[in-house]
C-alpha cells in the first residue's frame, strides 16, 4: 500500500516485500501524472532498495524520458550499488 504525503510529497510504501513495492510504485507511475517524484524506500534492506528503485527508475523514465525520481534510502550505498547502470532518471538521498 501506497501513501502519498501532501507536506513533502514523498511516497512512503508500506511493504517490505520488493515485488509488492515494484507493483506498486508502478501502478502509482502509470495512474497518476508524476514527471518529477520522491519515494521512500528506506525500510527495504540493501538488496531490495537496489532491486526496486532500478525496476521502477526504468518505468519511470519509459512514462517520462525527462523526468527524475528520487529515492530515500537507508544507506547510500544503494546509489553507489546502481551508479553503473547508468539510470539517469534516478537520484538517491537518506
């Protein structure tokens, strides 16, 4: 489950599992007009950040080729992790 907070506007996924959280980081990209967002996914661990944020920056920038994504993490080493993929759309802050 997804909640949007209207103060920061970061989107804050309620699930720890990463295929849940894809699906519906996904769901929310095709549904709504958001060329520039932030999503937090600082509960997920190393692994399932990195696994989430690269599936979800990928449909992000097939909707929006010149928009951004920004992702709260829990350890910036999930930026450092997918700085070779080379996924231009996404930004990576904790």
């Amino acid at each position: 489950m997804l909640q949007l907070l209207p103060q920061n506007e970061i989107l804050n996924i309620a699930t720890t599992v990463p295929e849940q959280a894809v699906g519906d980081i996904n769901l929310y990209i095709e549904r709504n007009s958001c060329e520039n967002m932030s999503v937090d996914i600082s509960g997920l661990n190393l692994i399932d950040a990195c696994y989430v944020s690269t599936l979800c920056s990928t449909q992000h920038y097939i909707k929006y080729p010149n928009g951004k994504i920004s992702w709260k993490v829990s350890s910036r080493l999930v930026g450092e992790f997918n700085s070779n993929l080379a996924l231009g759309n996404a930004e990576y802050f904790n």
